[in-house]
C-alpha cells in the first residue's frame, strides 16, 4: 500500500515523462543511432520515475529525500543526453521542445517538495518517529549534538 507522499496525478505525470523518454530512445536506436546513448537516455529518463515511486513509499523522511535528490540528478541527466541528441542533429529542437519543457517543469516541482523537506518544519511529510531499534545517546552526549 503506497504510503502516499506524493500526490497520484504527479506520479502518473512522471510515469508518463519517463515513456516518452524511453520513447525518444527507442527512435533513436530505430534510426541506428549510438547505441550507449540511447540506453543512457533510457536509463535516466526511466530512473526518474523509478525514483520518484520509492519516494513515495519511502520508510522515512531521510529515504524521501534521498529518492527525491537522485530523480532531480537523473532530471539533469536526461535533459544532459536530449540536449545532445539535438546538437548532433539526431532529433529535431522541434520534436523535443515540448519534453524539455516537462523536464524543466518536473525538475522544478521535484525541487520544490525538495526543499520544503528541508525546512524546519516540512508540511509535505510526516513528522520523523523515533526509531526504537537504536541506541539512545549516552548521558555524556546531547541531544542536540547527534546529526539528524
């Protein structure tokens, strides 16, 4: 059962942006193109809903975060092999404009929730629990000393 961090349109969003991208790669192969670049492009643009769908069923707060930063890395990926793909002229700017926008798009939102997981008081996500399975700190030690 998905824990439900992120809205259900969002993620049909990001599954979509990735089909597209898996789309583009297999244009590309059809067409005889360098193979390692278009299992590249493949890789990332698939990644990042990949990475979004275990942010939404992440264990905690840290693990939210941590899928969240790696779908913005793998954003910049495929907006790195798209890109090239233009500038070697295997795509036309014209086919890819309106992807490139919905990476930059993405790209921004993903920050955004991003961001708010990073501010004192996330609204986005749950509040930490304490994990019972380790260790408290010892009395020569302070709360507020222990990285979070």
């Amino acid at each position: 059962m998905a824990r439900g961090r992120l809205q259900t349109e969002f993620l049909e969003r990001v599954e979509v942006f990735s089909d597209r991208c898996v789309a583009v790669a297999e244009q590309l192969a059809a067409d005889g193109r360098f193979l390692r670049i278009t299992e590249q492009l493949a890789a990332s643009g698939s990644s990042v809903g990949a990475n979004l769908a275990e942010a939404d069923e992440a264990m905690s707060v840290k693990d939210f975060r941590k899928h969240l930063a790696i779908a913005t890395k793998e954003l910049a990926e495929t907006r790195f092999w798209l890109r090239l793909c233009i500038r070697r002229d295997w795509l036309s700017e014209a086919r890819l404009t309106t992807l490139i926008a919905e990476l930059t798009e993405l790209k921004a939102i993903v920050g955004a929730i991003l961001k708010k997981t990073r501010s004192p008081n996330p609204t986005t996500t749950p509040p930490r629990r304490p994990d019972r399975s380790t260790p408290q700190p010892s009395e020569s030690r302070r709360t507020s000393d222990l990285a979070i």
